[in-house]
C-alpha cells in the first residue's frame, strides 16, 4: 500500500459540527496508525456560502482538539496550495478534458429555463424533474444545439456550465470501507454540474481532481454523500485516475435523541451544544455554544466521538489518543447511525476530569478562576482540585463546587438547621473555635480529634453540628470532608467563619 494520506475537507460556511469533528477524528486516528499523514484542505469553490472567519476557526477547533494536520494552508506541503480556490486554473483543465472526450457537455441553460423545464415535466410520477439523460436533449446545451451555434456561443462568452454526461443505464460499483460491496445504476443520477458560470468547479469535480493530486489514498466521509459516488467513480475512470483512486468508507450519520440527524435544532430543543467551540455567525449574528466553552475537556470529546460509531469490540469505554490510535479499525465502524446522549456526554468528561493530576485540574480552570476575579497559585488550586474533582462533571463545576475555598459564603444557608438551632449549639461553638485555635497541626485528623472531644464534652450528638458546621464553612449542604476544608482554608479563615456565622444566627435568634 502507498503512503496512507487522507484529508477532512470542510468548507468554510460555518462552524465545526459534532459530525465534522468526528470525521477529523476517524481521518487523524487512521493516518497516525498506519504512520500517514493527515491533510486539511479548505474547499472554498461556493463563494455564495462563504462566512469570513470560518477557516480560521475550524483550524483553532483542530489545535484545541489536539487534532493537528501534517499538511494545511497553515502548515503547507509538497501538494498545495491547501484552498481550493487557489487551485481554480487547475478545475477548468480537466473540465475542458471530459468534454473533449464526450463525458461532459456544455449547457447554457438560463435559471429561468430550468425553472421551465421543472415545471413543465412534473407529475405526480416524477414530482422532482433532473437535468438527466431524459431531458438533456430538450435544454440547451452542447448536446442538442448544432456545433457551430454552441461554438458561437462559447466565442460570444455566453454564460455556461460544464455537465458530467452521465450514462443511461450502467452499473458502477465500488468497494466501501464498512459497508462493503456497494452498486448503483447511472440510469436514476442526474448530470451534475462539474464547473460553474464563473469558472469554479463544484465539489464533484473539484474534490476528485485534489484527491488525485493530493494523493489522498483513503476518502472518509458521511454517508449523505452515497448518491454522489456513481459521479465520483465515472469522473475517476473519465480522466484516466482509476487506478489512483482511494479507498472510502461513508460514515454513519450522528442522530439526536428523536432519531432524526444531528443538527442544530436539536441542541437549541434539548439544551446542548453541537459545536466543538462557541461559533456566532457573522452574516445572522446567530450564536451557538461549544463544547470548549461548556466546560468539556478534548481529550474528553475525542474519546465519546471515537465511540459515536465505533468500537474495539472489548467493550472498554475510557481511551486515551493513543489507546485509540492503537485499537482503531475502520472495520469495526457500525453501519448504522449513533444517537448522541448530552448525559453520557458528560459521563465521559466527568471520567476524563477523574484522570487529570490534581495539578493539571488546577492549569485547566485557572482561566475560569481569574474569570471570578480569584488570584490564587497553582499549589493552593490543586489542592482543591484534589477534593473536589470526583463532583466535577464540567470545568464549571469546579466553581459551583469550590467557590467557598477562595471566598468566604456571603449568604450561607441555614434554612436547613434553623428548627434546631439553640443556645447549647452556639455554646458548643464557641468552645469548640477556643480549643481547635490550640490544635498544634492544623490538618482533617487533629481536627475531627478535637470537634469530637468537644462533642464529648458537651453532651451532645455529633450529628447536631456537624451540618451546622458545613453549612458555616461552605455555605450549604455540600462539598467534600468539612474537617478537609477546614484544613484547608486554614485556621484564621476557619474561625472567621464560624464567628461570623455564629454573630448572623445570634441576630436572627431562635427564629432563623
């Protein structure tokens, strides 16, 4: 086998869908495994549906998901340029060539003559009329018209597409990654436009003629794109390449929960993102969230993507790049779709959370920290990091979760005790705060040592203060071990909250 090369090939109309990230992911995990290279190309030829700033920022999705191409505008190779609207002289070449050879025609056909033709040939058999070989010879194009009018019209520049002159009834066939043997009749496709009025090539042309000069040994995409193979596969075999052609596997299509296609509409309904980062769309100023921003770690989205479709057949769900490197098969891509589940989503975060070193924790949410206006080190962050990362499903838990070590609670919530409150309990406070001030190592065991020889001494139930103590330090009825936490933001910040929480309950007398 050659070199192994395969390439994601976006078009810059918008931000990185959940399923174009996961193609990137089958492509990368594919060239890493077999030691090929992985390319990125922008196929720009729409200039209709161009969005500025949308190359840009597919390429920062990539480098945040540690996908990096060996080869792409930015990182160029032997086999440029990397857009194909840079590539533009090369499309018409071979163009001119498939018409040359009868494969593809001129057709001069006005919007408004296409419309005609729609409208005239519908019926309840054929509600939606092709531009095929059963109305071709009725439009005007270089089939029908005389050589000499279509040689004029060309010479008086007159508007016009290049066609791929699709046979009337033949079979083509090609061999499909994970589908297998795959057979289509040319009879039921229509004649695609291969190059446009202002000289750029659609994507049929353009993306068999940059896979053939690329050379791209492997082409991995979604399986929306089956009807267009019987083009492909002529266009391969037209120009002579079809013993160059790579190998394809069409990937199964992501699904929301009600079964339908993964789509926007589906995070808008069910309240999660399908982006790989937050992408406002400058024509509409529509702004849609990422998963970045949502508190999701890469290597986190890769691992749940890798197994939207695929498996190693062990049955093991936690995989680093590199486990996935190793074990990926394009084999074992499921044929049917794979239904996304935001909680399962989040499962696979929360995992990857559990992974991280304490101090790695602690470098991820730093941004989020200074966010809050927190000046903190890395040591202090880690700390915290280590007692409350098992509660952390998103980066965002890590505040929601452990905001109370770097700011005393404003507003604690004593609702929960306020029926049990009594002057005993305050007492044991204030005995308890005198004695731990004399605790020789401020750490949980010397801790719970003293508040239980305190209990003891004051006849009481430790579970009487133990949720009253909770709530003085953090607030409310959470958090990891209080005697922890009280280690922790160490003994000056201990007693300033018990003292202060003590002084709010005394205002509020028995009736707080």
């Amino acid at each position: 086998m050659n070199s192994v090369r395969v390439r994601f090939a976006p078009s810059p109309t918008g931000g990185l869908h959940l399923g174009g990230v996961r193609t990137v992911l089958y492509n990368y995990l594919f060239a890493k495994k077999h030691f090929g290279r992985f390319v990125l190309r922008i196929e720009d030829t729409d200039q209709s549906r161009f969005v500025a700033g949308a190359e840009a920022y597919i390429l920062e999705c990539l480098k945040w998901l540690g996908l990096n191409p060996d080869e792409s505008p930015e990182n160029p190779g032997a086999y440029g340029p990397y857009r194909q609207s840079e590539r533009k002289e090369r499309y018409r070449e071979f163009a001119e060539q498939l018409v040359a050879q009868g494969h593809a025609y001129y057709a001069f056909d006005t919007p408004e003559e296409l419309e005609q033709m729609r409208q005239q040939l519908r019926s309840d058999s054929n509600p939606s009329p092709q531009y095929d070989h059963t109305t071709r010879r009725q439009m005007r194009n270089s089939l029908s018209l005389p050589a000499d009018e279509v040689q004029e019209l060309l010479k008086a520049g007159t508007p016009h597409v290049i066609r791929i002159n699709m046979p009337e009834n033949e079979e083509v066939s090609f061999t499909d990654m994970i589908r297998g043997a795959i057979t289509f009749n040319t009879g039921t496709v229509d004649d695609k436009v291969l190059l446009k009025a202002d000289g750029m090539p659609t994507y049929h042309l353009a993306v068999v003629v940059d896979d053939y000069q690329m050379k791209i040994t492997h082409a991995f995409r979604g399986e929306e794109w089956l009807p267009s193979a019987p083009v492909h596969l002529l266009l391969w075999r037209y120009l002579g390449w079809e013993k160059e052609a790579p190998q394809w596997a069409h990937l199964p299509l992501l699904l929301g929960p009600d079964g339908s296609k993964l789509s926007k509409r589906h995070g808008s309904k069910y309240g999660f993102p399908i982006f790989a980062m937050n992408w406002t769309d400058p024509r509409t100023g529509d702004f849609t969230e990422g998963f970045r921003e949502r508190g999701f770690l890469p290597e986190a989205m890769i691992n749940l993507l890798a197994l939207l479709g695929w498996n190693d057949g062990t049955g093991q769900e936690i995989f680093t790049v590199e486990e996935l490197i190793e074990r990926f098969d394009m084999a074992r891509v499921n044929h049917s779709g794979a239904v996304f589940d935001f909680e399962k989503a989040k499962w696979f975060n929360h995992q990857h959370i559990q992974r991280l070193s304490d101090e790695e924790l602690a470098k991820r949410v730093m941004p989020l920290l200074q966010e809050k206006g927190v000046e903190t080190d890395l040591a202090y962050a880690g700390k915290v990091a280590g007692l409350i990362k098992e509660r952390c499903y998103l980066l965002g838990d890590f505040w929601e979760q452990g905001s109370f070590f770097f700011m005393s609670p404003e507003h604690p919530d004593f609702s929960s005790i306020k029926d049990k409150w009594n002057e005993q309990k305050a007492t044991f406070f204030e005995s308890w705060m005198t004695a731990a001030l004399t605790v020789e190592s401020w750490d949980a065991a010397s801790l719970e040592g003293s508040f239980g020889e305190a209990v003891t001494a004051a006849g009481i139930k430790k579970g009487e203060v133990m949720l009253p103590l909770r709530i003085m330090l953090v607030g409310g009825k959470f958090g990891p071990g209080v005697f922890d936490i009280a280690a922790l933001i160490g003994r000056d910040e201990t007693e300033n909250r018990i003292r202060k929480a003590l002084g709010m309950l005394g205002q509020q007398g028995q009736t707080v």
